[in-house]
C-alpha cells in the first residue's frame, strides 16, 4: 500500500476555453481562442469552444461530480474576456457573478477552489488593439485584471495561480503558431515570454502588497515540463539534456528563483533575449510561493552538430530547435498516449528531483498530469484502465520522490472530463469523466472510479512494476 502524507491536497483540473462554452452569453467578448478556431484549417474539422462542454450552464450538475468524487480541490481558469471583455475597462457583473456562484458551490461541498488567472484565452481586443504578449503594456493590464480578480474573489480563493504554462504561449502562439494567436517567429516567443513573466510578476508584487495579509491566500504560477534523459553517458548529451530543461523550465523558473535567465540561454540566444529591468527583477524574483508543475511525458535527448539538420516535432515539446541543437527521441518500447507522448512515470520522479536540487526544494504541486486516450463508452462504461496504471505509476513515481525529500503537497489529475483540446478540437479525451459531445451527458470512467478510492484512502495498492518508477 502506497500512503501519501496526512494532508496531501487530491484535485483536478480544467481550463476556461476549453469547458465553458456560452462564448458569446453573459457579457463575455470573444479571447484569441474564439477567433483562432474560427479560422479555416486551424482546428481538427474546424471545431471551437462556443458550446465545448457547456460548464457555464451546468456548473452545478458538475460540481456535484466533484462532490461525489471526493475532490478535495479543483483548479479552474478564469476567462479575461468574460470579466474584462476588452481586457482594459469596464468590469462585466455577469461575469463576476458567474465565478462568483461557482466559487460558492464549491465551498459547499467543501471543495477548495484553485484559480488560475491565465489559461491562453487573452482578450482578442488586446491582441488586436494592443499586439497581445509583445507589448510591454500588457503587465499593466494583467495586473488589473488581477486587480479585480483579487478583490472580487479573494475572500474565498486562497490559492492563485497567475498564468498556466507561458512556454506554450510562447512557443506554440507566438513560435509554431499552432495555438492562437498563430504568430511564427523565432524571435517573439522570447519578446512574448518576457512579457509573460513582466505580467505575472507585477501581478503578484499587488497580491502581496494589498491582498495576500487579510485574505491569508498563497500565489504563484504553473509552468510545464517533461523531463529529458540523455541518450547516452556521453558528456555531451548529459549536457544536451540539461540544456533542453533550462530551455524548457528553466527559461520561466529561473528567473522566479535566481533573478534571471538562465546563463545558457543568454549565452546561445544573445541580443535576442530581452533584459529585466531593476524594478522587473524586483518583481519577479522570490515571486512563487509554490511550484506549480504541469508534467505529462519524458524523452531522450542527445546533443546536435550545429551543422546537421535535425528538428522537433512541435509535440515532441522541443521549443526553438536553432538555439538548443537538441534531438528528442522517445524508446520504442514505450507505451504512447494517442497523444503521442510516452508513459514514463520515472521521468516525473527525476523531474521532481531536478526541481528540488536546483530550486532549492519549494513546496510543489503537480497542477496537471494525467493522458489522452481512444476512450469509448460502452453500456454506460469507459474501461480506461490504461489511464487508470498512468496515473497510478506517475503518483508511484510522485510518492518515490516524496521519500526522497521532494516537497510535493498535492496532485490534479488532468482533466475533470473530456474537453475541447485547443488545436486539435475535440479528437483528444484526457478527462476522468466522459463526456457526449451530442448530448453533453458526463459518465464517470473507470478511472474516476478508482481515484475516488485514492482519494477516500490517501493511497493506493500498488501493481505496477517497481522498475517503471
């Protein structure tokens, strides 16, 4: 039996964009999202998050799921353009009413909300008006959107996180361009990612300042990261991985914990990389009081001549290839999630550890994990029982690193249910709860069912091999 410690935080997670649907309903504006699905050839059969799963209208069927799953905690995002339509002026009630009814139906069964600032959905009249994440002008419009947030929801939201995963912001909005706003270069993803950390760390120095005494809350951000073994014992590639996480993590991380870049990214990316001002650094550093992960997956990694001509697949997570010259590869013998991405919970452990050895082990939460797969319901059942041993061997692998001294103090299982997965539309079913597109009907997987125990016995038998974590 695996036991995790007395007061080990069990939760869940969702998105904005992707479960709320009524895009257009109580006063909300259309985010960068709404107009990048609505572009022809974007999206898997052009499909879009105006209905996605209708949480905006059967909020309370769905936290009455939570309830009877046993949920100690639920992080969800809060959509800009349904609080601040334009992302610059005029507060919209109805949508402060609608969080704010969530909120209040949490705290009823006693569920403790998780907010998150920042999913990718950004006002569409700041993209268009003001250029989005390029512009030095967006901390001060983030910081008052907090603002509101704050003050709206902050007598009972004692857990903010400011945004969700800046690399794929950057990499995959303003790099690849295959999530909105759709803007390929190799130079905005690191303009758009310093403007991401100006936000978040201005946003926190307000918490702090006027917010965090009286209300008592914890603030911080998510940032995603999948772990990098090196192909070989070669010093090369040992290097090779250590650089891809600095690319990867430690692009975002660093900065929060040590007040800059890491030394190489300055020295591989030069001029191009922005620099943090006094009053930037001020902000930003010691400005987590949490680590928040996202992990899903591992691959090799093996160092690069700068002359041969290798690359990344842009789900194979592998950033801006020209300044890294790292290849990924994944083992054939991994098992693959129909995402593509290989189960490997020992990469989460060793991820964990990296973390608590470079950052001086802060309190972590794993804020997403979980998988996609070809679920199918069949006489009222979803026999996810491949998802069902990921998560097992990934909290196995998670528990491993907690007996190492790893500070892990909570787990979200991604994703509450199936939902709208942003480019790929509704191909992809991460959820624990099924959901029919058609009829909106949630069915809990066996999955769910099974978390339901971990949860009630704050552990699990565990079946898996050893070996895997």
């Amino acid at each position: 039996m695996i036991q995790f410690p007395k007061d080990f935080i069990w939760g869940s997670a969702t998105s904005s964009y992707q479960i709320e649907g009524a895009a257009t309903e109580g006063g909300r504006a259309w985010s960068i999202w709404d107009a990048h699905a609505h572009i022809p050839g974007r999206t898997n059969n052009n499909e879009n998050g105006n209905i996605a799963c209708d949480h905006y209208h059967r909020y309370k069927e769905d936290v009455k799921l939570m309830a009877d799953l046993g949920l100690k905690a639920y992080r969800f995002s809060i959509s800009w353009s349904r609080i601040q339509p334009d992302g610059q002026g005029e507060v919209n009630q109805e949508g402060i009413d609608f969080y704010s009814n969530l909120i209040d139906e949490l705290l009823k069964y006693n569920i403790t909300p998780w907010v998150t600032l920042y999913h990718w959905d950004l006002p569409l009249a700041l993209q268009t008006e003001k250029d989005g994440w390029l512009n030095p002008e967006i901390a001060d419009f983030f910081e008052k959107y907090a603002d509101i947030c704050f003050r709206s929801f902050g007598d009972r939201i004692k857990n903010w996180i400011t945004l969700n995963e800046p690399w794929v912001v950057a990499i995959l909005g303003y790099g690849e361009g295959v999530f909105a706003p759709g803007r390929k270069s190799k130079n905005e993803p690191y303009l758009a990612a310093h403007q991401l950390l100006r936000s978040h760390g201005k946003a926190v120095k307000l918490y702090r300042k006027n917010y965090q005494v009286e209300q008592g809350g914890k603030i911080g951000i998510t940032n995603n990261c999948d772990w990098r073994e090196p192909l070989t014992s070669k010093s090369e590639d040992i290097e090779a991985a250590e650089r891809s996480l600095l690319f990867f993590l430690g692009w975002f991380a660093d900065p929060i914990y040590f007040g800059d870049y890491p030394k190489v990214m300055r020295e591989r990316v030069g001029d191009r990389l922005p620099k943090f001002s006094d009053e930037d650094i001020e902000n930003i550093k010691g400005s987590s009081d949490f680590f928040g992960l996202n992990h899903y997956t591992a691959l090799y990694a093996a160092d690069v001549d700068p002359n041969a001509n290798a690359g990344n697949a842009v789900y194979g997570n592998g950033g801006i290839f020209e300044d890294q010259y790292v290849d990924l590869t994944a083992d054939p013998k991994w098992k693959m999630t129909t995402m593509n991405w290989a189960i490997v919970p020992w990469g989460c452990r060793k991820l964990l550890e990296w973390i608590r050895d470079r950052y001086n082990n802060p309190p972590l939460y794993i804020t997403e994990n979980g998988c996609s797969l070809d679920d199918k319901l069949e006489n009222g059942e979803v026999k996810d029982t491949v998802r069902k041993e990921f998560v097992e061997g990934y909290l196995a692998a998670c528990k491993k690193a907690i007996d190492q001294g790893v500070n892990l103090q909570g787990y979200f299982v991604w994703s509450f249910m199936d939902n709208f997965e942003w480019a790929l539309g509704y191909s992809k079913r991460f959820g624990i709860h099924y959901v029919d597109y058609k009829t909106l009907e949630r069915t809990p997987k066996n999955s769910a069912l099974w978390f339901k125990e971990v949860i009630k016995n704050n552990g699990f038998e565990f079946t898996l091999n050893e070996n895997d974590i």
